[in-house]
C-alpha cells in the first residue's frame, strides 16, 4: 500500500523520482514538437506520395510497437495497419551480443511494391530491423525509418531508397535505472511521442490517417495542459492523477476500453502500471471483456461496495487484492459518463476549456466518436453490480480522436508514476515523518507554474 501522504509533498516525490520520469513526463508536449519540426526538415515537405499505400506494416518492440499499436486505431479501416512484433533467433546469441541483437521480424509473404513499411526504433542498431529493410526492398515495398541520425538502420533507409525521419529523445528522458538484465531496454515514457509524431506527419501527408499540422499541435499542447494539472505540487484533491492512483492502491485494475483508440490508450496504462509501479493490470475492450473476464468478477476478488469511497479508512482493509473496473470511453458529450449510470469517482479530464460563455461546445458534427452501445455499457455496469465490483469511467469528449487520446495517454501515465513513487518514497530513508508533511503548495505561491487567476487553470469540477 501507499502512503497518501508522500503525494502531498513535492520535495519526497522530486526524492523518489531518481530518474526524473515526472519531469519526462511534463516534456511530452516539447517533445512532440520537437519531432513534427525535425520530420518535416528531414523532407517531408518535399514527398510527393503516389496515392495511399493498399497496406501498411509497423515493426519495433517496446514503446515502437505500441506506438504501431497507437497509429494502426487512429487509422482504423481506411487502411490495414499490421504491427511486426519481433521473435528471437538463437537463444545463445541474445547472451552474448545482447537483448536487441537477437530479435527478427519478418514481413508477409503477400507483401509487395503497393505496401508501406515503417520501421520505428530508439537506438536503430538492431540488426533485425536491418535485415527487414532489405526484405522490404527487394520487394519494392517503400521504407520509412524514424531511427537517430548516423545509425545503421538510418543508413539502412538511405542505402534502400527510404526516407530516413530522425528519433530525437527528450533532453529530460530519465537516466539509467538499475537492472538486474542490464541489457534489458527500458524506454522513457516521452519515447512513444518522440516516435508516433513523425509517423502521424508521414501518414497524414500520405493520406493514411488525418492528422494534420494543427492537429499534432493541439495535441502537444493537449499533453502540456495535462502537465499542468498533474503537476507534483498539486494537491491530491485537485490532481485527478494524484487521485486516480490512490484509487488504483491495493486493486487488481481492470481496464476496459470502448473501441480500439481507447484500447490503445488501455495496452499503454497496463504496461505503464508493471513498469513505473510494478503493479499488475489486465486490460480488454468491450464487449468481449464480457465474456473473457467474467470469471474474474465471479471469483473471489470482489470489491465490495466501498470501494468507491476515497475517504475509507485503507488501514482497516485486508491486504489481498481486490478488483476495480476502469472504463476508458470517448465521449461526445462531455456528460456521457453520467447517462449510464456508471459511477463517477474517478475525476475526469479538463473540461474548463470546453466551455465558452458559459455553455458546452458540441463536438464537431463530422467527428466519428467510436463506442459501444449503451446496451452494452449497461451490461458491463449490471455484471459489475452483481458482484459488487466498482465500475469508474475516465473518459474523454474530445472531437479530435488524437487529441482524446493523448489526454487519456497523459492522464493515466502520470497515475501510474506516481503510484509507483509513493510506494518507493513511502519507504525512502530521506522521508519526513507523515505528521510533518507540510500542506499542499499554495495556490498562490509564486513558484506554482499556474496562476490561480488564469482562466486557464484547470480544476476538478
């Protein structure tokens, strides 16, 4: 269990945070940015696509297949997007050269000249994605590599006709952590953005998926809004991260999505939530969450109906796991969440610049919002009342899927972070007493980065 009380001072979190993974976070926006400039200076502008490819293939591992996972929902059936998970070749290999150095991948026999292949990578020095470019050229199938500059699969790109777009990673990526398996990678969280931002570029100007200028722009600026709000010197009642995680303390989370965008974002928090906080997660999307975690909620994990009550009493609650339902949902109505009767505990992203003059904007009429039924949502919300399992919903009203994404993304990266640091800070020799920790910063201390006069600030409501 966690010590609520390590989320309300800065200093122990800033303590438990040895590897600066807050402050990554917080450059996800710069980050972004940074990769959209660099893309269109490596050429983009100058592409002259011949028509959109009949399908595209995504090969990388860690944060580049997620990312792949990312850009094949926001594509969705305009085009087929297939991610190439890598398998190993000689086990002895990977002893000696390496974990990257023993991963292959290898594209369909049916892939051809009409197809587009995009090779992702953080340190392009993997011989297996090497070897797939070659593949790819041989059968006139067109490359594209976001890898750093003067690395071998950037000169791989170069050598085969490719287009080389430059990995850069966040000047505040965190620092090596200890490892038993040194040779293990671990990805900072900002290495997802660094990636997927320059593929969304491409895919836009290719026709592949709408993800125009201004619509990475919104979402690096969506990503630092939700900085703001999770900041570390925001109290706990007014940080819906802070908050998420001390609602996901001592849970088995079971994260549901509502099509392929939001499961997307729920395959990101599960992984987030084994490597940040060391917690376990199972994520599914419905309705097949229905039936393949039924079980789940009639075996002995229940909830119990407290377990919405962020007030409880934790002390007094066994020390077994229990289970909660987190329902990630895109909403064209910022109210959705109350129509279902889904419960509301979870605080919910920024609505306070949804509003002008006092009344909601609507959702763009040509907005595709992708959801499950309301059938279906009741079925979830009557299984979970069954066995008395909490059901909560994070959603997002987003008109942008990408843009609903990212602040779902950002959100549930920070809860997991800081589940993950007050459970270490808790334990840190340099740790204040509990009954010494100074109150939350004040809102008006000038080294708070929001003015509590600025319209922009945002506020649980």
């Amino acid at each position: 269990m966690i010590e609520e009380w390590v989320l309300d001072d800065p200093e122990v979190l800033a303590r438990a945070d040895t590897s600066g993974v807050l402050l990554d976070l917080a450059s996800a926006g710069a980050t972004v940015r940074t990769a959209v400039r660099l893309a269109w200076e490596a050429g983009l502008d100058r592409l002259q696509p011949e028509g959109r490819p009949r399908a595209a293939f995504v090969a990388g591992h860690g944060a580049a297949a997620l990312a792949g996972d990312l850009l094949a929902a926001l594509v969705g059936g305009s085009c087929p997007v297939t991610v190439l998970r890598p398998t190993t070749s000689d086990e002895s290999a990977t002893r000696t050269t390496g974990f990257g150095a023993g991963l292959i991948w290898s594209l369909p026999g049916w892939t051809g000249p009409s197809d587009l292949l995009f090779v992702l990578s953080i340190s392009g020095t993997e011989p297996g994605l090497t070897s797939l470019i070659q593949q790819a050229y041989v059968r006139g199938c067109a490359v594209v590599v976001v890898a750093p500059a003067d690395t071998p699969l950037a000169e791989a790109a170069v050598q085969t006709r490719g287009l080389p777009l430059p990995y850069v990673p966040s000047a505040a990526a965190p620092g090596d952590r200890a490892n038993r398996d040194g040779d293990l990678p671990r990805d900072a969280p900002s290495a997802l953005w660094a990636l997927l931002a320059p593929a969304l570029a491409l895919a836009d100007r290719i026709g592949l998926a709408a993800a125009p200028p201004a619509s990475l722009q919104a979402v690096a600026d969506r990503l630092d809004k939700v900085a703001v709000r999770c900041r570390p010197g925001a109290d706990t009642y007014g940080n819906p991260a802070k908050t998420l995680a001390v609602q996901l303390d001592g849970v088995l989370p079971l994260i549901w999505s509502d099509g392929p965008c939001t499961a997307a974002a729920a395959l990101r928090f599960t992984g987030m939530l084994a490597d940040q906080a060391g917690r376990p997660a199972l994520s599914g999307m419905l309705p097949e969450a229905l039936t393949t975690q039924r079980g789940l909620l009639e075996g002995q994990l229940a909830a119990g109906p407290s377990a919405d009550d962020f007030f409880r009493d934790r002390t007094e609650e066994t020390d077994g796991l229990q289970l909660k339902v987190l329902l990630l949902r895109r909403t064209s109505q910022p109210d959705a969440a109350h129509s279902n009767g889904a419960h509301s505990d979870v605080p919910q992203p920024d609505r306070a610049d949804d509003e002008t003059r006092g009344e909601r904007r609507a959702a763009a009429p040509d907005a595709a919002v992708p959801s499950v039924s309301r059938h279906t949502l009741a079925r979830a919300q009557r299984l979970a009342d069954d066995h008395e399992v909490s059901l909560s919903e994070l959603s997002s009203s987003r008109a942008d899927a990408l843009e609903a994404l990212a602040e779902l993304v950002a959100l549930t990266d920070f809860a997991a972070v800081y589940l993950g640091l007050a459970s270490a800070g808790a334990g840190s020799p340099d740790a204040t007493d509990p009954t010494d920790v100074p109150d939350a910063t004040d809102p008006t201390d000038p080294t708070d980065p929001t003015d509590p006069t600025d319209p922009t600030d945002h506020r649980i409501r």
